[in-house]
C-alpha cells in the first residue's frame, strides 16, 4: 500500500463508509418497522467488464432524455489508489456508489484533483445530463460544444442535475462479485437494478489487444501489481474476468438471496448486436424506461453504420455494424490465441452459451453459429 498522506485519508474515508453501513443494516434489522419509504428514482447498476460493448450499451442508457448517467466512477478510485488490492477497491467504490446513487458527490471529492469541476469527472462528455441544464448554462449539441461550454462548473451542479433525473444510471467494470454490492440491494432509499453485460471472451481479447496501451494500470491492479511475463498478462487478466462472471452469475440465477430477485438482468453483447432494439427494448423493459423514437434511431446508426471503431480511443463510440464487429474475432484472431483464451475461459464460456471451436477452419467457417440461443444456455 502507498504509505501517503492521501492514501491514509481515503483509507479512513472508506473505513468510516463501510461502518456506516454496517451500522445502519443493523438498526434496520433492529427497527425493520421504521426504514424509510424508497423513492421514486429508479438506481441502475451497469456491471460488465473492459472491451464488452460496456461504452455503447452506457451510452444506450447515456442518451435517453430521463437518465443521469456517469461513465466508471471507479475509475477514479482505481487511479488513486493503484496499490490497494481489488478486494478493498470494490468495498471503497461500493460506498462511494452508494453516495452517487443518493445524488451526493462529497465522497468522489476524495478521489478527485484540487480545485476539480464538472470536466475532473472520467468522461464526462458521454453523459448528456452534464451536457445540458442544470449541469451546464446551456443545453449542448454535441460533444464539441458540450467540452467549450460544459466542464467549467463544481459538483454541486451535478448534484442538482442528478436530482432531477428519474433514473440514475451508473456504469462499472472493476466488480469481480455480487457479494459486495449487498448492502446496496439491501438499502430500502435505493431501487438498484444490475444489467450485467458478458461477451465472447475471444471477442474481448481480440479488442484488448488492439487498445492494450489503455489498459496498462488496469492490467497492473487486476494483476495485484505482480510481475507476469508480458506474453501471458492478457490471458491472466481474462482469467479473472471469466472467473467473475462465473460468480457473479451463479450468485445472480442458480442460488439468489431474495433481494436479488428480478433484480439482476444477464445480457450477451452478442445478442444485442443481432438485435439491438429488441434487446435496449428489453432492458428498458427492465429498468422501468420507456423507448423513445430518437433512442430508436439512435441505435439503429450506431449499430448498422459501416465503421470498425478507433481503436486509438478505446471507448469511442461510432456508428458500426454491430453484427460484424462482434464476430471479427473468428477472422483477425490467430487460431493459437483463440485455443488458449478458450482454455482460460472454458467454464465461463459453457455457463454463457458460447461454443468452443476445434479448428481454424471451424474458426472461421462464419456460417457455423457460435452462440446457444439465450433461453437455451445454462445460467
């Protein structure tokens, strides 16, 4: 751990958050007559990993007039205290989650530079609530606009403009279980629905490889700053990454605890991309949202345009044929990469509805579907 300063002042935030939250479960389970009514505002849990169609299935949440939206809070925390382990990490961020979902920003605050303003915050031009009133003086365009006009403001602002959203939508890939998320389930002042989003693990590393230089610190904390070989540091980050969908889904649909019941939707990228309105229906669906025609046509470009992506910014998101980008790994990825991803991942893939493949030629006979139909798989 980094013997500093800081680090000892956001460990003793998170600790004094985590007995918070122990204190308060159990004067609910001392006054369980007395917890408060939940609110109207719905909170909703984007859990996914890195390279899954995380950034364009935030965005589906992102650009819906009705949603407050924030790309990877724990992105902050991850950068701040990049020698903590992740099992400390998802305690510190389930607190700091827990804060963000009430509309409250005075924790992020900790995990934030000096003077900070609505532009600290990780991407903050993905949300169109920052982008507009009353989180910025004027209502922005586009994402030109929304960065001269936008980013100048403190976070009280975004404070207010969260309150006045019915859905608070937050996005986040450095969950690795659902047992930390507990207490939020368990808060009667939040209405928490978790989307959990899973795709190919031959598809994910085939994008990891092509922005790997975006992953380096990522890589070094999943990794618990070990020193691995740089040939096996993408098969043991997916290593942990399938073994988390593994728990996550098992905890969520063979053996639930009450409070998670209908409240954990598993969704395949794959799946999205064969039908990309049929499946943002559904979730929508799930989270109490209604289809709008500009999200209709907001999904229809961005899932049957023509691009590939930019591969410089990994999280980008252009007009592309969905389809198409979710089976170029059979094509680009060498046959060697995909036996050995495909080891890694075997019970994740099983679990999922993802089909093995014996050969390159099966690999890349693109007419031979991979993917068990979503009733059929076995979570």
């Amino acid at each position: 751990m980094k013997n500093s300063r800081s680090d000892k002042l956001i460990l003793l935030v998170v600790l004094q958050g985590a007995a918070g939250v122990w204190l308060y479960s159990c004067y609910l389970q001392l006054h369980p007559d007395n917890s408060a009514t939940p609110e109207r505002r719905v909170h909703v849990l984007l859990l996914s990993s890195w390279r899954s169609g995380s950034s364009f299935l935030g965005q589906v949440f992102g650009q819906h007039p009705s949603v407050f939206y924030l790309m990877e809070p724990g992105w902050h925390v991850w950068n701040k205290m990049p020698n903590f382990d992740t099992q400390f990490l998802q305690i510190a961020l389930r607190d700091l989650l827990q804060k963000l979902y009430r509309c409250d920003l005075s924790e992020m605050s900790a995990y934030l530079p000096e003077n900070h303003r609505v532009s600290s915050l990780f991407m903050w031009t993905e949300s169109r609530a920052l982008c507009s009133a009353p989180a910025c003086s004027v209502t922005a365009t586009n994402k030109d606009q929304c960065l001269q006009r936008c980013g100048v403001h403190g976070l009280p602002k975004v404070e207010e403009a969260c309150a006045s959203y019915s859905h608070v939508v937050l996005k986040e890939t450095r969950f690795f279980e659902l047992e930390s998320l507990f207490p939020l389930l368990q808060d009667p002042s939040l209405d928490l629905r978790i989307v959990h989003l899973v795709r190919d693990p031959r598809a994910v590393l085939r994008s990891r490889e092509e922005s790997a230089k975006s992953f380096k610190a990522d890589n070094a904390v999943v990794l618990e700053q070990r020193k691995v070989p740089a040939a096996r540091v993408q098969y043991e980050v997916m290593r942990k990454v399938c073994q988390s969908h593994i728990r996550i889904g098992k905890t969520a649909l063979l053996n639930p605890p009450p409070f998670l019941e209908g409240r954990y939707k598993l969704v395949r990228y794959e799946d999205v991309a064969r039908n990309p309105l049929k499946q943002v229906e559904d979730i929508y669906e799930f989270v109490g949202l209604k289809m709008t025609g500009q999200m209709r046509d907001w999904v229809y470009r961005k899932t049957h345009g023509r691009g590939k992506g930019d591969m410089k910014n990994a999280f980008e998101i252009t007009s592309r044929n969905a389809t198409q980008v979710s089976e170029a790994w059979r094509t680009m990825l060498p046959h060697s990469k995909v036996r050995r991803v495909q080891e890694v991942c075997e019970e994740a893939m099983s679990l999922l509805g993802y089909t093995t493949v014996k050969s390159e030629k099966q690999q890349k006979t693109l007419d031979i579907d991979l993917l068990f139909p979503s009733e059929r798989h076995q979570l």
